[in-house]
C-alpha cells in the first residue's frame, strides 16, 4: 500500500467513517490525495472538473465572481464535508460556475468523474452523503440570500464574522477590511466603518492584523 493510499485511508476513517467499508476501499482504490497552500485556487469559473472534491484538512471558500471581476462571498468548505457544485457538475460535464480558494492550507481527496456514476448507483452511504451535501449547502444558500435580501450592511456583516468565527474555531480572525468589504460586496470604507461601531458596541475589539470577536 501506497503511503498516499494509507493517508486517504486514514482521513476517510476520520472524516467519513460513516461510509461503508466497501465503499471506502472503492475510494482508496481510485482517489489521488492533493495539497493546495494558503490562498490558491482550488477550482475557477468556467473550468470542467476532472474531479469531486472530498476536504481532508484545511479550509476552502466558495465565491461568486461577477462581470466585473468582483467577487461575492458563497459559504466555507470544511474537513469532512464535499464540494456539491464539483458533484453535480463532474456528474453532468457542466463547468464550474464558481471559485473555490484555499484559506489555510489544505488537503483534498479528488475522487476522478468516471467514477462518481458508479459510487452513485452501487454505495448508500455514497448516495445518502451527497443528499446530506446538497441539502446543507442549500440552506446555507438560503441564509445568505436571507441577509442579503432582507438585512441591511450592518446586520450582514455580524452575521458574515460569527460565521468566520464557527468556521475557523477562533475568536481572533486574521481579516483585512478590504478582505471583508470584497466578500460581501461592499467598499472598504464602508466595511471599517461598521466595524468601528461594532467596536464602540463592545461586540469586536479590533487589532492591527485581526479582529477579536467579543459576542
């Protein structure tokens, strides 16, 4: 056994414990293990996948980029979950209509296309796995377009640092305000603005290189 075969083993045993044994030796069969460094980009707008993106480690944000280049903040990926876009664009050769970007340094399990019909028809864990996908990162979607149809700056921008902070598992977030104003679609100015309010409110208190989270 290889010892990339051994590490996919051992994450899938950590992070998908709960997929079937034989499903399991499936992926560690087929899967490549890959590493993506802070800050690259995982997958691009416009690219076909070759491959469904299993998190091993790490953490990934998912963006929307617009016509102009501005880029809108959609929801995180962490260890143990997938990449449902991947899935069903791999599974129907559409290309990604999404960025995916490393924000710490990551692990993937890339699980190649030809394959995913299979893991579909022949594993339930696979099967029931990809609905539990689909449906979390549909309601995270639901959320977000709640604050930004119904919420105002302000609100949003509480709402976008307490998901930082679950996300991260830190109170501290190392985050510029350009950072922040570029995820949510807003200016700079706009973003410092409110997070200095915050800080008078005593729900942030703000550091040279981070913001501390005080709710």
């Amino acid at each position: 056994m290889s010892s990339d075969s051994l590490k996919i083993r051992q994450y899938i045993d950590t992070h998908f414990s709960f997929f079937e044994p034989a499903l399991k030796e499936k992926i560690e069969e087929v899967a490549l293990l890959k590493h993506f460094p802070a800050g690259e980009l995982i997958m691009r707008q416009g690219q076909y996948f070759k491959h469904t993106v299993l998190i091993a480690e790490g953490l990934i944000k998912l963006y929307r980029e617009g016509e102009d280049g501005e880029e809108a903040f959609i929801y995180h990926l962490n260890p143990g979950q997938a990449c449902a876009l991947s899935i069903i664009c791999a599974a129907k050769q559409e290309t990604s209509q999404v960025l995916g970007k490393a924000v710490e340094d990551t692990v993937a399990i890339l699980i190649p296309v030809p394959v995913i019909d299979d893991l579909m028809k022949n594993y339930k864990s696979w099967y029931y796995f990809v609905l539990e996908n689909y449906r979390d990162r549909f309601d995270e979607l639901l959320l977000l377009l709640d604050h930004v149809i119904f919420k105002g700056m302000d609100e949003r921008l509480e709402f976008y640092l307490e998901n930082q902070v679950k996300q991260k598992g830190s109170n501290e977030l190392t985050i510029t305000h350009q950072e922040i104003a570029q995820d949510l679609n807003s200016s700079r100015e706009v973003i410092s603005r409110l997070l200095k309010k915050m800080e008078l409110d005593k729900k942030v208190k703000l550091n040279r290189n981070s913001i501390l989270w005080l709710n």
